[in-house]
C-alpha cells in the first residue's frame, strides 16, 4: 500500500507536458486582489467593451427616444405608441437614411466606454467596501454600492452625454454637423445667474458649467437608477442559482475548472437565456424607477435650443422644467417615450450584463 501511494505521487507529474504542472497550482488559480491595479484594469475593461456593445446594439432607439423626450417638433406627431415609433424609424430613414439612426453615435462611444468602465470598477470597488463578506448582504448596501458607481461615472463623463444630445436632437441639416461647432456653441450660451451673480465666480467657469446642463436631475435620476439596477440584477442572479433552478441556469462545466475557478473567487456564469433575462428585468425596473428624471435632465439639455424668447433661453431650473411638463402633458408627461424606453433598455442592459459577465469570466476576475 506505501509503495503504491509513493508511486502515484513520482508518476503524477508525469501527467502534464514539460514545465506545466496542475492548474490548481498555477499563477493564474490563485485570486486576483479585487483592489490591485490588475483586477481594476481588467474589470475597466470588461465594463467599457460591454457598455459599448449594449449602445451600439440600441443606438436606433436611442435616437428616436431622445427626439420624443425633448419634444422635437418634427417628431411630436410620433410619440404615444408602438405605431409612432415605427413612423418615427420611417421619417429618418426617408430623411438621413441609415446615418440618421446613428447620428451622435461616435460621441456615444467615446463617451460609454469609459462610462461604463468606471461604473462597473466603482461598483466592484464600493461593493467590496461595503460588502467584505456574506454577513453584509443585505439590501440598502447592494442598492447603496450600484448608486454610488452610477454617480462617479456620470459626473466624469456627462459633457459628452449632453453632446450626444445635442447632435440627436438636430433634425435639419443645413450644412455639416461639425462637433467644435456644438462644443463652441454650449459654451457661449448664457450662463446659470447663479452662477453669474457670484464675484468670486470666474465668468470661463460659469460658461464651462453649461456642459452640466441638466446634471442635477442626472444625479437624482442615477440614484434609483443605477441601484435598481444592479440590485436587481445581483438579487435574479442570486434567485437563478438556487438549487431549484441551477441545473436549468448555470452553464456545465467540468469539476477540474471549476475547482480552478472557485480558487479565483469565480461563480460558474449563469446559461445565455438566465443572464440575458436577469439583465432585461433588471434594465426594466431601473428605468421605471429613474425616468422622470431622465425627462426632465432631456428637456434641460435642449432647453436653449426649443427657447422661443429670451426669458426661455435662460439657464432653466430643474423646478422649472418639471413645471413645463407638467403643464403641457400632466402627469403623463413624466413618462413620455417609456415604452420605447423599455423596449430600449431591455436589450441594452440585457446586453451590457451579458457581456460584462462573460468577459470577467475569460478574463479571470
């Protein structure tokens, strides 16, 4: 029996080519420190190749959303039901053909990739923080932790979200959209009085704080948003995994991998079908719960540019914005495009998660 045992332990590495040994005793089993520049690095970039897959797939929408949500007067006739968002798709194929459904697309990119990326490196980062262990799992700090990565990345990347705005929201084109000339454009326009009325304010800040028209409603729109939304999604993952349903869910693999990964602290990822449907209900509930706010910051971005005079060309409250809306359209009003608004941010959460959860799992995080 000792010789035999002695036997097996010489022959075992015999097992493996020349300079491999067993993968539970390689570098690459062993965890990576969720708080190294490695892991930040490698899960940046599997949340800036999601977010821009998820807006490249909805861009369409997008475009058609954005003009119903700042009430362009061309599209107005549109809005209310499924059959408008087809007419609507029909008026900018006729018009700008294929280039009109991705109008302001470049900008979307370059703004969602680092977007996304710090939203889900924030997300992994204060979730750590806030959730060290198992004990922690309770829901204020999953909802706490998705809110807190949502306002860190939309304050660094919100100048270009209100360009992209900017570039859907023109209809007519006269000659070239050119990106300076917007840039140039919302700088120039008048300034917040608030800011204005302040001495020790410099005027170039006043005029450079215009590129956050409409941030305050962003921020308040992005609580709710970003954590519901990653709420949900971590509470349907967690539902999808239970016994009951994990031989329907969780994608097979063999117990030597999944020995290697759980040493990388990996859950095995949940089948195409779970993960993409863990996503969309979650990108359904976050925009219930955040599109009054995304009304309003939409009607904020384009405020000068839908100013019939010069008191409406003036730097708008968020107070005074709600008041329009509500005045021309009551309650409703609030919830104008939602439909289209899920039929977005079904596939486009639905996408973002899928992919983001795919790539943290090739590369190793």
């Amino acid at each position: 029996m000792g010789e035999g045992t002695g036997s097996s332990v010489v022959r075992e590495p015999n097992n493996y080519k020349k300079g491999e040994v067993p993968p539970t005793t390689t570098a690459q089993s062993q965890a990576i420190n969720k708080y190294s520049v490695e892991y930040i690095v490698r899960s940046g970039i599997a949340g800036g190749v999601s977010g821009s897959c998820a807006k490249t797939l909805i861009a369409p929408l997008d475009r058609i959303k954005i003009l119903f949500q700042t009430s362009n007067p061309h599209y107005t006739k549109y809005t209310g039901s499924l059959v408008g968002l087809v007419e609507a798709a029909k008026h900018i194929w006729i018009n700008d053909g294929i280039r009109g459904f991705y109008q302001g697309h470049s900008v979307t990119l370059i703004r969602i990739f680092p977007y996304a990326a710090i939203k889900f490196v924030a997300y992994e980062q204060v979730r750590n923080l806030l959730i060290p262990s198992s004990n922690y799992e309770v829901p204020w700090r999953r909802i706490l932790s998705g809110s807190l990565a949502g306002l860190c990345s939309v304050f660094v990347t919100y100048p270009l979200d209100l360009l992209r705005v900017r570039l859907a929201y023109v209809t007519e084109h006269k000659s070239k959209v050119r990106l300076i000339d917007f840039i140039r454009a919302i700088y120039h326009e008048p300034a917040s009085t608030t800011l204005t009325s302040r001495r020790y304010i410099p005027k170039w800040f006043a005029h450079w704080c215009n590129f956050y028209r409409g941030y305050c409603p962003t921020v308040l729109g992005m609580i709710p948003y970003a954590g519901v939304s990653f709420f949900a999604h971590d509470c349907l993952h967690d539902l999808l995994r239970i016994p009951l349903c994990a031989p329907y869910t969780v994608i097979k693999i063999s117990e030597q991998e999944k020995d290697r990964r759980s040493q990388q602290n990996q859950r095995t990822p949940l089948t195409t079908w779970a993960e993409l449907g863990a996503g969309g209900l979650a990108g359904m509930a976050s925009q219930t719960a955040a599109y009054p706010f995304e009304i309003i910051r939409r009607r904020l971005q384009v405020s000068t540019l839908t100013a019939t005079n010069a008191h409406e060309h003036k730097f708008q409250s968020i107070g005074g914005i709600a008041r329009i809306i509500y005045k021309e359209r009551g309650w409703r009003g609030f919830f104008v495009g939602l439909s289209i608004g899920y039929i977005k941010v079904t596939p486009m959460v639905a996408c973002s998660f899928f992919v983001y959860e795919r790539m943290k799992w090739h590369l190793g995080i």
